[in-house]
C-alpha cells in the first residue's frame, strides 16, 4: 500500500483558486472556474444572474461541439450550486 505524505498533499493545494471569490447578483465563482469560462470566451460580468449563465454555458456545450470537460463539469457544478442555493427549506 503506497503511504502518502497528508502534510505535503494539503501544502500543494491552492485555495484561493478554489475559493468563490468573484460575487455578483447570485453568481459565485471561484478563479479557477473564471478562468475556465475566460478560456472559453464567456463573458461572465455581463450576466445578471446564475440561471443565464447555465443557459448560456448549456447553449455553448451543445451547439458549438465543445469537448472541454472542465466546461462541462464547470456547468454541473454551477446547476448544483443553483439548485441547493434556491431550494425552499
């Protein structure tokens, strides 16, 4: 069984690009997922709200063939994201 170093594994961590730090109306995001949506030319200051942005991201993956897994997984993690933050408790 391979033994692995905690310490080491959580210095190599980055958690500011993992952090939701980009916050405006009701879209959270962390500099990671900017600059997946940066690399993929998706405007995200011009968005008022969260809904518009899946679309859009959802319209981008389905109609010009992308094969960016990191956009996709991006788009899950923001339906989620969406989902559990308007819930009704």
């Amino acid at each position: 069984m391979d033994s692995f170093d905690i310490d080491k594994l959580v210095d190599k961590l980055n958690f500011d690009d993992n952090f939701h730090n980009y916050h405006v109306n009701d879209i959270y995001l962390s500099n990671y997922q900017i600059s997946i949506l940066e690399r993929n030319n998706i405007k995200y200051k011009n968005y008022n709200n969260l809904k518009s942005l899946i679309f859009d991201i959802d319209y981008f993956l389905n109609n010009y063939g992308s094969e960016d897994e990191e956009l996709d997984k991006l788009l899950d993690d923001l339906v989620e994201f969406n989902y559990y933050k308007n819930i009704n408790k």
